[in-house]
C-alpha cells in the first residue's frame, strides 16, 4: 500500500519533515516515490506548505495519508 506520510531530515532536537509518497513496507527516512511538501513543526508561520494537486492526485491512485498528515491537511483545508 502507498502512504503519504513524513520523513524526518531535521537535526536532533529541531524537526523538520518533508511530506512523501512511500511504499507502506520502506522504512520512515528510507525510499520514497515522491517529495510533495515539508512541515516545520518549530516555526511560528508557514509550518506546512504542500502541493494541494499532488496530493489529490497520489489519493485518487488509492494513496493512504497517515494520521499525522491527514490531520494537517485537514488543518490547512487541503482535504475536507
């Protein structure tokens, strides 16, 4: 199954994630089909920018979002 989901970057201490498509099976920073966004947890403003198409896209071909990433797209009002 495809899931859309976060890959860690950041250093210790100081998240940062980058928003991807991935195989449910690759491990959570290991391969990935597609970059679609980042989310900066400890920013004050912009701390999610993703590209609302892609997105709509990778869901219409039966992509997963996790928890995390469904609840921030919901917060952004990408998904309804």
């Amino acid at each position: 199954m495809v899931k859309i989901r976060l890959k860690r970057v950041g250093a210790k201490k100081k998240p940062y994630y980058r928003v991807v498509v991935a195989d449910s099976r690759s491990p959570r920073d290991g391969k990935f089909i597609e970059e679609i966004g980042t989310y900066a947890p400890l920013l004050k403003e912009n701390r999610f920018s993703v590209d609302a198409e892609k997105v709509k896209d990778w869901m219409s071909k039966g992509a997963q979002p996790t928890d995390t990433v469904k609840r921030l797209l919901k917060k952004n009002d990408i998904l309804s």
